[in-house]
C-alpha cells in the first residue's frame, strides 16, 4: 500500500514513531518532508522508506537527529537509488557509520541513483575516513550533480581529507565542502589545496574551521586564493599563527583572488599576522567578510584594518571581539568609519575600550541611520585578551553569579571549547541557584565529564532557571547523564539540552529521551549521536 504524506504521518505517529501530537511531522505541497527530531531510529526510517508516496514527488527529506543508524542509511539508500526528484538529503546527528555511508555512496554511483541531489548533509555522524573515501569515490562519478556536501563532526583526518582532494581531482560540480569539526591537519589541507589550485575549478566554499590545520596547511590554502576559485574559506579555531596569516595575506593581494569570507577567529595570528592582513586590502580586494576574533591583535592589528578601511576596502562585517582592542585601536576604526561607508557591522565587544571611545563609536552608528551596527557595549578584558572580572560580574568566578552577588543580571554565558573542565564546571553549577537569572549556559567541548554534568544537574535541583543548556562533546558518561534524567524530573524549566558526542549508553539515551516525551513538546534533548570510541 503506498500512502500519501499525510497519511504517512498519521500512521507513522499512531504507530509511536514520533514523539508526540506537538511534534507531528509537517510535509509542504511542494515536496519538502520535516521529519526532524521525531526519534525515528531504524525501523521507523525503514517504514517511512518503504511507503513514500507516489502523488507528491519528494524534492527535500529532512531527518535531522532521530537516532538512524546503518539499517535506516541502507533503506535510505534504496530510495535514493530509486528517486528521481530528491534533491537534497538532510541526516545531520545521526548514528550513521562508515557502513551506512557506504550505502547512501554506493546508491548515488549506480545509474540513475540520486539522479537529481544535489545537497547532502551527514554532519555529525559516525562516518570517519572510511566513509567519507566512499563518498570521494561517488564524487568521482560524471552523472553525481552534488553542489553541496557537508561531512562536519565526523572525525576525519588527513586520510579522509586525501581521499577527498582525490574525488575532487575529477569533479567539476562540488561547489560547498564543509569538513568543520574533524581532525584535518596540514597534510590533509595541502592535498585539499593541490587539487583545488592544479584540477578543481568548481569549488567555491570550504570550511576547515575547527581542525588542526597550521600554518604549512594555511600557506599551501593561500596558494589557491591566487586562481580566484574560492569565495569563501574558513578556518577559524585551527593552530595559526601570524606565519599563516601572513601567507594568506600574500593570496589575498593577487590579481585573480575572489575571496570574499575569510574567518581566521580563534587562531593565534596577534598583531604580525592582523597587520599582514589589513595591509593586503585595499579597493581592489573583494573580501566583505573578515573574522579575526580572539587573536591577540592589539592596538596594533585593530589600526591596521582601520587603515585598509581608509584606502577604501570593501570590507561589509567585521570581527575584532576579544582582542586586546584599546581605545587607540578602537580610534583608528572611528576615524576610517567617518570615510569607508561599506562596514555594515563590526563586532568590537569584550576588549579594553574606554566609554569614551565607546561614544564615538556609537556616535557614528548613529549618524549612518541604521546602516551600520556596532556591537562594543560589553567591554571589560585585560590587554591579554582575559575578561575582568572588575568589569563585568562574568566568567568563571563563582561569587560573581549566586545571591551574594545581587547586582549581576546575566542571562547567557558561553564558555564552549575551552578548557574549563570538570572544576570550571563545578564551580559555575555550585554558583547556580533559583536566585540567579541565568538561563542560558554553554560548557560544551570542554571535558568537564561526568563531575562536571552532575553539578550543572545539581544546579538544576537547586532550582536554577537554565532555559538552554549545551552540554555537548565532554566525555560525559551514564553517571553525568542519569543526574541530568533525575534533575530534569524535578525542574520544568529547560527548554533545550544539548548532550551529543558524549559517551552515553543506549538504555541511559532512552531515559533523556521519555524525559522529552513526558513535556508534550516543552523540551528538546539533543542526545542521539554519541561517541563511539569512549
């Protein structure tokens, strides 16, 4: 029997696959399917497989964090195979392995398989290098139309990255790759830039953020800016220094360089490496997208890129956040801004910035009439880029967020990928309580294990108003998971937990996952990906 969409859903939903009548699936007239976050799993991607309907071609699938692992993938992959008007494919945290990957390949490299996708998200699988050179092999494929790939968080290394730049040799319509969140170093980066600057003209977008790629990696990138392929290259949170900035600025000065993003934020580049890179632009540049946040630049670096801005660079948004900024740096881009009318938005917050200098810096915002946005409000860090505790009640002190401290009024606090660990974790849940306003709290990638997830669960016993917690890659066990499931039962409060990439068993995910259920819809849990080498 095959059923129509809505149908489909009504079945899928009386039959238990879905979480709940507030989260019922919405399918649109023109073919997309919403199936995200509805706890599908293996069977239920099995079934929605074998009875896709026949009157409303399926265009877009999502099915985002429902716990498919390689059985769901391979039934996925018949459909693939026998689809002639899917055109993209949305499985970001998932289960899916090597295996499951191989499947969705091998289905895209028979004729006539995914004969129209063109988009393909497997962010935040399981795939690793094996799975992603199964992919390189389909991109090897002359009739595979794939404009867009995302493989993020999915621990690949330079291995998966070879194979890659090998399936891209004999490519030509790739145009986004986004490989953020894995374990490329410079070896997998030089081989990525050798094929993009000898055989691959097609691709636009890469993004290596979050990596380990350094400044070997980064000077053979800078090569490929020279042949004006590249529209966008990121690599923020990678090991660069000003070595590589420098060898990027050399890129961005060529005649052919059409890059117009390029995020190095949270690198080491300092100063060197800010100077080198302002001193690239001028109006010939077409780069609108500069991120160099959390990089030590200085007076120094913030000076230089006011003065590309005075020779007229096109520059559009602008990061300099937490940087050492001080009201020297921070005059030099007031005055380039009373003459470059291009910046629509620069980032200047959590520096040294005096409330005067503020004041001229909102002062010209404010003479642009709502087109341009400064973000500078919050200042407060030391010239080594730390934040002060004098200046704001913030980060890491617990006497700055409990009752004793009844003048601080924070609501959100990122601490992700740091390395606060399990005491830094301690110390912000011990300082939470049903008197403190915070609600939004991120500890993720910061290795605060199961001690660290038991005081944030400890926090929530307590009766602290956490609306949002991220949580997420911290080698947090059943133990740190199990507090959560019992704080969880007491304080209806959170709206949204972020647990994935931790090392939580199965029977612990189905105890997060009834806690969702019993909400009716009030409370997201992502948990479905975990980490498989714990």
């Amino acid at each position: 029997v095959v059923l129509g969409l809505g149908a489909l859903a009504l079945v899928c939903h009386r039959a238990g696959l879905f979480g709940s009548s507030a989260s019922l699936p919405t399918i649109d007239e023109g073919g997309v399917a919403w199936l995200s976050e509805q706890r599908l799993g293996d069977y239920g991607t099995e079934m929605l497989s074998h009875n896709l309907p026949s009157d409303v071609p399926l265009r877009v699938l999502h099915l985002r964090q429902n716990s498919i692992g390689d059985r769901g993938a391979k039934a996925l992959a018949e459909v693939l195979h026998q689809s002639n008007s899917l055109e993209v494919l949305d499985l970001k945290g998932n289960l899916i392995s090597h295996v499951g990957v191989r499947y969705l390949a091998e289905a895209m490299q028979q004729d006539g398989g995914g004969a129209r996708l063109l988009s393909l998200e497997l962010s935040a699988n399981q795939m690793g290098d094996v799975g992603v050179g199964a992919l390189a092999k389909a991109l090897q494929q002359d009739h595979v139309l794939l404009q867009d790939l995302s493989v993020a968080g999915n621990r690949i290394g330079d291995p998966g990255a070879i194979m890659l730049a090998a399936g891209l040799k004999q490519n030509s319509r790739l145009r986004s790759l986004d490989l953020e969140f894995n374990h490329v170093a410079d070896e997998g980066a030089k081989f990525l830039a050798e094929t993009l600057q000898k055989s691959n003209r097609a691709l636009a977008d890469l993004d290596l953020g979050v990596n380990r790629v350094g400044d070997i990696g980064a000077a053979a990138l800078a090569k490929v800016l020279q042949h004006g392929t590249l529209r966008s290259l990121d690599l923020h949170a990678n090991r660069l220094t000003g070595k590589a900035a420098t060898s990027l600025a050399e890129g961005l000065r060529a005649s052919g360089c059409q890059l117009m993003s390029l995020d190095l934020g949270r690198n080491s580049v300092g100063a060197e490496g800010a100077v080198a890179i302002g001193g690239a632009l001028s109006s010939n540049t077409r780069l609108a997208d500069l991120d160099l946040g959390v990089n030590g630049i200085g007076d120094d670096g913030a000076t230089a890129v006011a003065a590309a801005l005075e020779r007229g660079a096109a520059l559009i948004r602008v990061n300099l956040n937490l940087n050492g900024v001080g009201d020297a740096g921070a005059r030099a881009l007031v005055k380039a801004l009373r003459t470059n009318s291009a910046v629509e938005f620069l980032n200047i917050q959590y520096n040294c910035i005096s409330r005067q200098a503020l004041a001229e810096l909102n002062a010209i915002a404010g003479e642009r009439n709502g087109t341009l946005k400064i973000w500078a409000g919050a200042q407060g860090a030391t010239a080594s880029g730390l934040v002060s505790v004098a200046c704001f009640c913030f980060l890491l002190l617990p006497a700055c967020l409990p009752a004793r401290a009844s003048g601080c009024q924070l609501m959100s606090l990122d601490l992700g990928r740091n390395s606060v660990g399990a005491e830094g974790a301690v110390a912000i849940g011990d300082a939470l309580s049903s008197k403190t306003r915070l609600a939004d709290l991120d500890l993720g990638v910061n290795g605060i294990g199961d001690d660290g997830a038991t005081a944030v669960a400890a926090a929530l016993e307590r009766g602290a108003a956490l609306v949002r917690i991220d949580l997420n890659l911290n080698g947090v066990g059943d133990a740190g998971a199990r507090a959560l499931v019992k704080a969880l039962r007491t304080n209806s409060a959170v709206e949204f937990l972020n647990i994935q990439y931790n090392c939580i068993s199965r029977q612990v995910l189905a105890e997060l996952n009834t806690i969702a259920d019993e909400r009716n819809g009030r409370l997201t849990v992502w948990a479905g990906a975990q980490r498989s080498d714990c």
